[in-house]
C-alpha cells in the first residue's frame, strides 16, 4: 500500500499486482480512484479503498461501493439492488442501501463507463462540485450524501461528440493539458472524442511507401498544420522532424488515454482527400492524375490525387493502415470532402468526384477495419446545391456512412438536417459549431441552444439521430454555454434553463452566492448570452471609412443593448465578493463580464468620435480619442491581471515544448493577427499583449490620420492611405517579439481591476438615458409622400 498527498489529504491506494506497472486503468479501477479523490478533497480526510472496491472515508460508517464488487452481487442476489435493464451501457444508478448494519452508497452502471459517469453525477448533484476547464470548485463538507438516494438516469442517445479545438487554442499544449482535456471530456459525459492532430509523422511513413522523401523545409509545422494537411502541405514551413515525432506521441497518448476511461476515440478529424505534397506530384507526374484546389487564394494551390485514378486507393489504403498501426480503432474514421474548396471548376465534375473520394476512401479504411463508419460534417454542403447533397448521400451506404452537423450558430433559422432532408436517411448528429476562431467573447443564445437540442430529440422525423456533436474553432471560453450543451448532449428533456442557471451558479460559485449569481446571469441574458451572435469589438479590426459611416456606426446597436446589462451584471457579482465559495472562478468570470464591456464601451466612444468629426467638433473629437485609449489602457489593466488572459506564458510554454521549431512564437503572433497575410484578424483574442502591441496600435494610427484629416476637412478615413501604417503595424507585430516587464502588468486582483474599471468607465444616469437615442451623425432627410 502506498501513500500519497492530495492538497494536504492522505489518499492510501492500492498498488497494482505485480507485473502491472505502466499499464492504462481499466475505466472501473478509473472510477473508484476518481471518487476516493474527490472524497478526500471534500471531507478532508483520508479516503481508502479496500481490497473488495469499498471507498472508506476516515470517521464516518458509511460506505461506498463504486461499480461491480462481492458486496453489488450480493445486494443484487438479495433483491436489494435492481439495475433496469433497460440501462444500457452508459446509464447508471445511485442507491442508498444498508447491509449488515452499515449504510451503503452505491454508484453502478451498466458498464464501467456508465460507472464513472454515475460517480461525476454523483458529485455534482450532491456534493455541488463543479468541474470547469479554468479550475474545479470542490466545497467542503463534514460528509458525504448517503442516505435517501435513489437515482436513475441514463442518455437519450448513443454518441455524444466533442472536437476538442478544430484550430485556435490547442495547438501549443503540451501532454498535461491534453490529459486534462479528456478528463473534462469524461467529466461532461462525452463518449466520442476527436481532435485536429497533427499526422505529418503517419505521412511521412506513408509517403516512404511510395518512394518519396519529403523535407522539413516542405512541411508545415503547428498551428498552421491543419491547413497544410488539409489544403497545401507547404503552407507554412519548416516542420522538424523531431517536432513532428513529438506532435505523434501528443496523438497517441490522448487517444490511448481517452480510451483507458472508456472513451471513443477518433483523433483524426479530416482523414484523406487526396491531397500529397508537391515532391509526391513530382515523383508520379504522368504516372498518376492530379488536381489543383484552391483555398482562400493560397498560390500554389494545393495538388490533390483525383479520387478515380488507382493510386488514390493505394494511398488511402497506405495511410488506413499506418493509422491502425499507430492508433488502433474505434471504427469511427474521418472522410471529409473539399470542405471550403471546389476540386474541379467545372461544376458538372464535382459531384462525380466527391462521390469518388467518398467511396474510394470506404473501400480502402474497409479493406483494414471493416467495421469502420465513416463520417463528414455538413460544413461542406453549405456550398453545395441541395439536389447535390441528396445524390451525394444516396450514392452512399447507410451501414457506412454519418453525417456530423455543423451549423453556424451565430445566425437563426432552420437547422440543417431539415434545410438537407434529415441527410436522406443517413445516422446523423445534431451539431453546434458554437464558437468561430475568433469569437471567445461571450456570446450564444442560451435559450435557443436548449430549444434547438429539445427540438432534435422530439422531432418524430429525426429518426436516424445517433446524437449531439459539438465542434468549435476555438475552446476554453464561455464554460456556461459549454456546460449547458453538455447537458443537453445527455438529455435535452431533463433541461430547463432557469433551473440550469440555478444549478450552474451552485457548483461553480458555492451555494451562497448562487442566487446572486443567478440574478448576474440574467443580465447576461438580456444580453450577451441572449443573442447568437456577439460583434468584437472596433479595436480588434481596422478601422475604416466603412465602419464609422451611418446613424450607426459599428457596433452601436450592440452597445445601446449589452451596456446597461453588462454594467448592471457587474454590479451584482461584486456584490457576492464575500460569498463566493471559489474566488478564482468568479474572478475569471468578473475579467468576462468586464472585457466586453469595455468593449462595447469602446464602440459607444468610437461612434461617439466619428460623430463629432461629422459635426466638426474637434473638441468632441480629442475628448472622444481620450476616451477610446482610456477604454483600452482599462482593458490592458483587466486583462493583464491573471495569466489567462495573457499571451506570453502561452508563447514561452509553446517555444518549451520539445524540439519545437525556432520560429514557434512568430506562428503563434502570426495565426492569432494576420493569419500568413491570408485572413486578416480572424482569430481575434482578447489577450494583453494583443491589445497594448497590435490593437492599440492601429487605434493610435487610426486617431493621428482621422485628426489629420479633421483639420484639412477630408473624410474621416481614407482606406488607401491608411492601409500601409496597419500594414507596418500588423507585420511588425508578427516578425518582432515584444517585451513585457513584470511591473507593465496590474499588481492587484482581477476584482480591484474590475471595481477601478467601473469607477472610471460606469455609465452614468444620462448616459443610460440617452443612451437608445443618441445621434452620431446627421439623420437622413425624411422622404415626403
């Protein structure tokens, strides 16, 4: 028996029997160890599990039986202890029962899975504890729940999938950060994982097959792998070969691991298109048939095998078995289509060919697991013709083939399963993209994402509905909306919003503070969280003549309803100071709520600003550029008060990694701005750095040209001439590193930051007042009958 301390706790687990060291945990031993855990953390005292599976916890009588042992067959012989058989392997109970004289908490599922689910609902419905990926509030208690439990609850449908991070945030983690992904996956009751692993080592493999050798110098390297595999292999070289070895080990353990507790995995989720680099083209030019893909104006193109030329098979079928070598199988394997591309320009030849890709790749991941299931997202049929999509999927068989749903969330209307016929008849899952690379703002309507998961579930034509998929572009923003879908992934009938407010606020910030905390949200409701789409704020973009024109500028329509709400929200949580029961939480959410009001604060000045330069005020002029740095000097305090919401530690964690290439924080400057001088502003972030090196510059910029312009009577932005100073800015910010001094950073807390935020920047009576018909130009002449 060893010991070891968790945050001052003795935990006394059993070691494993000899011959065992370094193997993976069944996901029952992953149940039992999770619980003892957690147990020690909320009582305080030493948790111990027996040789028969009982969790003890020092001081009390009771205990606690987690999955299959002696002391469940012996309940069950008894009658004591029923599991519905209509569980199913992911359903589970907790039971109060006594024996011998001892009470008894039972957690079983109806496998080891459904076992540790049941231990996470254990967890958090009784003992309150929430589970976020910006840290865990875990409140003390004097005991564990065990009496008068009774509880059944199994999911409404099979899979339930999450894309952990299609691009923006993961491509910099290291093993860690990975592992605890999975965990928050298992957590939320996740059972399919996948992820944009980087395969350029499987490749590689591949590619030797065939007699080519393909340079660092020709690869491109994180975070602008994805593209590269997708699209154009030598989007953004080079890519060291060590690097890529050490991309390969991240895969592999996250998909040994997630299976370890019991997940699928499917890490990969774009599979093959045919797309080879140019030193493959080279090697088989008039040997095999090749097409050129354009991708957002990318040249060269991308050169891809066609689909009906026999090599095609032979690579596809090269990589299928690589990939099973490497990674095993959980038969769910990635077949997307020229997603965001065309492969011919002539129309008539598309459909041929997707039809081809698709059924090449079948044939050759079949030929290594037969049992494989392909799947695409629907991304792709947004740019297709609908009587397409149809002869697409119908070329296609049932028992082979699923469709992932992945919809724009930031606009209403009709799902897509009911624009593309329910996917003709296919297994499909109710998706939510939630979250583009750049929109980590609050933001999504709360109310519509529960109607639309109920409406799924009970639509009596979704008959082929395997389940609910979520597959953001970027991750670790907005716990509230990613906890709620989380819920409705299990069980969308059991979900009512007011009452997940309720129990979201309990577990994340204790139950003292939670009716507070409730009434916060409801601001944000009316607000942030009560709209699908949220605009960024003006800094984040260029300013331009477009964007200040109008009796709206940019974002004012947006500040007029999120201000009063957002003001009002932080009103109420400072309120709760005393009461939180996880002050690092409910200081993240205080730096949230803060930055977007600072920045719709600096939409209000900004229209404010191209309003007096109609009037020509210039006095109006320099108290509203005042204004506009005054927003951003706040918003660099709030931001700079908590590592979170900082870009160095992610730069230096990213260059540490192993073997990571030289010029690993520049990609990360790149992708984050301008995107290899391709998507300008895309993944827009609210990171200090950001803001005080990039953003403000371009303001700064952006006010001498407008003041220029004021005095000599011009238009308030000229385009053409402002555009080489962004330019400048853009890509200095890029190729040269920035420096930040220890005290350039706030010294307070994130709450003092966020009190000093509302004494400078609260709006004031009048300003609220006026605040839905304030003038910001000359009205449009009325025209008469």
């Amino acid at each position: 028996m060893k010991s070891a301390v968790l945050a001052g706790v003795a935990l006394m687990v059993l070691l494993p029997p000899a011959g065992a060291a370094g193997a993976a945990p069944s996901p029952e031993t992953h149940a039992r160890a999770e619980f003892q855990k957690y147990a020690a953390r909320i009582s305080g005292k030493p948790a111990t599990i027996d040789a028969e599976g009982i969790c003890t916890v020092e001081g009390t009588a009771a205990g606690f039986a987690i999955g299959r042992c002696r002391l469940v067959d012996a309940l069950s012989a008894q009658g004591k202890l029923q599991l519905p058989g209509d569980l199913g392997d992911e359903g589970f109970l907790i039971k109060s029962v006594e024996e011998g004289g001892r009470p008894y908490m039972v957690i079983l599922g109806g496998s080891a899975r459904g076992t540790l689910y049941g231990v996470y609902r254990y967890l958090e419905q009784f003992c309150r504890v929430g589970f976020f990926w910006d840290g865990e509030h875990v409140p003390q208690r004097t005991s564990l729940p065990v009496a008068g439990l009774d509880v059944v609850e199994r999911p409404r449908w099979s899979m339930r999938q999450y894309m952990m991070d299609c691009e923006y945030t993961s491509y910099w983690w290291d093993w860690d950060q990975w592992k605890a992904e999975v965990d928050w996956a298992a957590k939320h009751r996740f059972n399919v994982l996948s992820s944009n692993f980087d395969f350029t080592a499987t490749w590689r493999a591949v590619w030797k097959r065939f007699g080519v050798e393909v340079p660092p110098t020709s690869l491109s390297a994180p975070p602008f792998h994805p593209w590269a595999g997708w699209h154009n292999w030598a989007m953004r070289p080079p890519y060291p070969a060590a690097y890529q070895d050490f991309q390969a080990d991240l895969a592999r353990r996250f998909t040994e691991y997630g299976r370890s507790v019991g997940l699928k995995m499917a890490p990969d989720f774009r599979g093959f298109l045919g797309q080879v680099p140019r030193e493959f083209a080279e090697a088989y030019r008039g040997k095999a048939r090749f097409l050129e893909v354009g991708w957002v104006g990318f040249n060269p193109p991308g050169v891809f095998l066609h689909p009906d030329d026999p090599l095609y098979l032979q690579v596809a079928n090269a990589f299928a078995e690589e990939f099973l070598r490497r990674f095993g199988t959980d038969h769910l394997w990635a077949s997307q289509s020229y997603c965001e591309m065309r492969p011919s320009t002539d129309p008539k030849e598309i459909l041929p060919i997707e039809i081809a890709l698709a059924k090449r790749n079948l044939e050759a991941i079949r030929s290594v697991d037969p049992q494989a299931v392909l799947f695409t997202n629907s991304w792709t049929f947004l740019d297709r013709r609908h009587e397409d999509v149809k002869a697409f999927l119908e070329a296609l068989p049932a028992d082979a083939f699923q469709v992932w749903e992945m919809p724009s969330d930031l606009v209403r209307g009709p799902p897509m399963y009911q624009q593309f016929d329910y996917f003709g008849g296919k297994p499909w899952l109710v998706g939510f993209l939630y979250a583009y690379g750049g929109t980590t703002m609050l933001h999504g309507d709360l109310a519509d994402l529960v109607r639309r998961a109920q409406a799924a579930a009970a639509d009596p034509r979704a008959r082929m509905c395997r389940g609910l998929c979520i597959e953001p572009e970027a991750i670790h923003h907005n716990p509230i909306a990613f906890d709620l879908i989380s819920r409705l992934a299990w069980d969308p009938s059991a979900v009512e919003l007011s009452e997940f407010l309720e129990d979201y606020a309990a577990r994340r910030y204790g139950e003292a503070a939670a009716p507070g905390m409730v009434r916060c949200f409801g601001e944000l409701l009316a607000s942030v969280y009560g709209s699908p789409g949220v605009e960024c704020p003006l800094y984040m973009l260029r300013v331009t003549r477009e964007r200040l024109q109008g009796e709206t500028p940019y974002g004012v329509a947006q500040a007029r309803q999120f201000l009063p709400h957002l003001q009002a929200a932080l009103e109420i949580a400072l309120a709760e100071s005393d009461r939180v029961g996880d002050r690092g939480l409910w200081q993240r959410d205080l730096i949230d709520i803060a930055r977007q009001f600072l920045s719709d604060r600096f939409d209000l000045h900004a229209a404010r600003l191209a309003g007096a330069f109609r009037f020509k005020d210039p006095g109006g002029f320099r108290r509203e550029s005042e204004s506009l740095r005054a927003v951003l000097a706040s918003q660099e305090m709030l931001l700079s008060s908590s590592d979170d919401f900082c870009l160095a530690p992610i730069l230096a964690k990213a260059k540490s990694l192993p073997n990571a290439p030289a010029d690993t924080e520049e990609r990360i400057r790149d992708i984050l701005t301008i995107w290899a001088g391709k998507i300008l502003d895309y993944a827009h972030r609210d990171y200090y750095e950001l803001v005080r090196f990039y953003y403000r510059k371009r303001i700064e910029a952006f006010l001498a040209h407008a003041e220029a312009n004021l005095a000599a009577g011009r238009s308030i932005v000229d385009d053409e001439q402002l555009a080489p100073a962004y330019r400048q800015i853009e890509q200095t910010f890029v190729k040269e590193p920035f420096a930040v001094a220890p005290h350039d950073r706030y010294a307070g807390r994130p709450d003092q930051a966020v009190r000093e935020i509302l004494t400078r920047h609260r709006l004031s009576d009048a300003e609220l007042a006026q605040l839905p018909t304030e003038a910001f130009g000359p009205k449009k002449a009325k025209t008469e009958p």
